[in-house]
C-alpha cells in the first residue's frame, strides 16, 4: 500500500513526490513516457542539451523559488531574447526600442511612444473582448500585423478574434533599448540540463516508466490512500462532462554539420504562411559555440486523441466545462490534480513548482 500514487513525472509530480518522500511517505511514481522531466525534459545530442518539447527558460519573480530550484541544479546567466522573423525583416522581441526604431523609424523613447500612441490611441476606448482587440489597444495595427497576428493564429490554431485576451499580457512594451522578455528578476538555463533535475528530485524513490495509470486505474487506486494526478483531468474522469480542448505541438529535431545555425537560440517565425512557429537552436541557451549544432522546428497541431496535449485553451466554454470537473474533483478524495494538464491552466515552471510546494505543505502535515 502506498501514501501515494503519483501520475506524471513532470515538475508537479516530481517535487510532490521529492517532498513526500523527504516526510517518510510511501510513493510511487507513473510516467507513461520512457523518460523523467515531462515536457522539460532534455537529451544530451553530440554534447548539447536538446529541449526535447519545446524551448523551456526558467524565470521568476519569487526568490524561494529560486532558492528552492538552486538545489538541483547550476543556472546559467542565459537571459530570453528571442528574434521575431517576419519575411525578410528581423525585429527584437519583446516590443522595446529596438524593435520601435526599425519599425518606425525613431531613436529616442519620446518618438517610439508618440508612434505606437499615434497607432494604439484609435482603440483607446475599446474594452479588449479577444486577443485582437487586446493587441490592438497595446500596440497598434502595425505591431500587430507584423510580429502578433500570424503567429497568434498559427500557435493556437483559431482566429485572434476568438482568442482571450490574457494571452497576450504575456507581451511587455518597453521604452528601453532592452530584449530581456521577461520582467523576472531571476532567470536561467540548467548548465547539464534540466533533465538532472528530476534525477536528483527522483533519487530514490520508485519511478515506473512506460506505464499508463488509466489502464489499469482501478488497480492502482486499490494500491493507494490516495492519487496525485498530473495529466488530463477530463480524460481521467472518462470525458463524463464532456472533452476539453487543447494545443498540441509537433517538433522535427535536425542535427546539422555546422557550427552555427541562426545565431540565437529562439528565432520567431511571425508570418501565417510559414507553417511552424520558432526554430530553436540549442547550442545558444548555453553559449556554446563549437562542434555541431542541433535545431528544432516546431509546430504547433490540432490536438487529436493520442497526441501529447501541450497547452490549454482557456476561453470561456472550455472553463465551463472545466469548472464542472473541478466540482467534480472535490468530491473525490481519493485524488487531486495538478501541474498544467490537471490544473487546465497556463503556468510557466516557477508556478507549477509553487503550487506543488503549496500542496506538499498542505497535503504533508
Ligand atoms: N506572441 C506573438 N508573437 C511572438 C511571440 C508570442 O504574438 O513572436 C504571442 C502569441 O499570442 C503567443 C503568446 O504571445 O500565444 C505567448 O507566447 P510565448 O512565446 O510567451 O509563449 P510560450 O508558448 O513560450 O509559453
């Protein structure tokens, strides 16, 4: 018999279970995949830390957090400063002086306000009911069109218009010739990879990969006080409330014969016709620069039953029905969910990694 059952060995399973197995509980830990990590997992190719699902930088505002992830591993001083392609112009990201005095022509921030003011001051009075309003009211038509339209619309698969406008609040305007994307003060790349992290969080305790849970659920649950639940909340309730909705993401990994592929590590396709949304190159998240180089295209996809699900859609008939399973949840007390997938929201790492500090204090008396 076991104090738990963790399903998913992601961040929220994988410090969940860390803290619990530091209190003395029994657990053991489901990952479905061969691997450890979740979707931050990385694999070493030809001596570079490949971020196998996705780009995955680590940044936040809380110091404990900070503190708290400092204990597995070495942070780089790797700082987010993608490049946004659209046709043949290059821009910085996020929206700051650089990126204004191309777009517009304008060296001092005086100028760049009065030029964005001059584009946004026209939907000045609009209360943003989707991301295109939302966009629109922050920086206007040209931003828009250049560096937030297409990519939008290729990344969520859907028109701007029937996208809530939060997403967007992700994109800070800045007066400062800065290309830091985010606000954090903390912020950082796992110099070996964040994939030892979970080796460290896991050392000890048992992990069984390639098992599904819901396979065999009603087993596991006879072998459990109680289950920690890190995927699909609608899935693992059979879809009783009905299918919620998500994004996946398809990556073409290539490992190339050269030193150095684009020169940055996150560069932003921002046209519609282009049919992926970035290309990472790996090397640069760790100031590498010999050998070879290894890149990743990635697209986004249509969620389809069996494919990986990435990221919610979060717009108001989804949350809905989401709601219903979260009532739902509270009335069983044999599992509680979280992370992304069982939490159906947006987080970024630092705020997967609080809520599971938040339950281990809870949850481990
Ligand atoms: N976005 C955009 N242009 C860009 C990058 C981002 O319009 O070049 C918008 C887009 O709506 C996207 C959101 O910002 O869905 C969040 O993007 P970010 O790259 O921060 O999200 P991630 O997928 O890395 O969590």
């Amino acid at each position: 018999m076991y104090d738990y059952i963790i399903v998913g060995a992601g961040f929220f399973g994988s410090i969940f279970a860390y803290e619990a197995n530091k209190r003395g509980k029994k657990v053991l830990v489901l990952e479905k995949r061969n691997h450890i990590g979740g979707n931050a997992y990385t694999k070493k190719i030809e001596n570079i830390h490949v971020h196998y699902y996705g780009a995955h930088i680590f940044h936040t505002k809380d110091e404990e957090i900070w503190k708290y992830i400092n204990q597995f591993t070495k942070l780089n001083h790797y700082i987010n400063s993608p490049i946004a392609r659209y046709k043949n112009e290059v821009y910085n990201l996020p929206f700051n002086m650089n990126t204004f005095s191309k777009l517009f022509n304008v060296f001092t921030p005086k100028e760049a306000l009065e030029a964005v003011e001059k584009e946004r001051s026209i939907y000045k009075d609009i209360e943003p009911q989707n991301l295109e309003e939302q966009a629109l009211k922050l920086v206007g038509k040209t931003i828009y069109e250049k560096l937030i339209k297409g990519y939008t619309e290729k990344q969520w698969g859907t028109k701007a218009t029937n996208l809530p406008a939060f997403i967007i609040k992700r994109l800070p305007l800045r007066f400062t010739y800065d290309n830091n994307y985010f606000n954090d003060p903390y912020q950082g790349i796992p110099e070996n990879g964040y994939t030892e992290i979970f080796e460290k969080l896991l050392k000890g305790i048992e992990v069984r990969l390639n098992t599904d849970f819901l396979a065999n659920k009603e087993m596991y649950l006879k072998q459990t006080n109680k289950v920690i639940y890190t995927g699909t909340i609608d899935q693992y309730y059979d879809y009783i409330f009905g299918k919620l909705q998500y994004r996946s993401l398809r990556f073409d990994h290539q490992l190339l014969n050269m030193e150095n592929f684009q020169g940055n590590a996150v560069i932003n396709y921002t046209e519609y016709e282009i049919p992926y949304t970035r290309i990472i190159e790996h090397k640069h998240f760790y100031f590498q620069i010999e050998g070879k180089t290894v890149i990743t295209y990635e697209y986004p996809k249509t969620y389809v039953d069996g494919d990986d699900p990435y990221y919610s859609v979060n717009n108001n008939e989804n949350m809905k029905v989401y709601e219903k399973y979260k009532e739902h949840a509270k009335n069983d007390n044999k599992v509680i969910f979280g992370g992304r997938l069982g939490s159906y929201k947006y987080y970024n790492m630092d705020q997967v990694i609080k809520e599971a500090l938040n339950l281990a204090t809870k949850e481990l008396k």
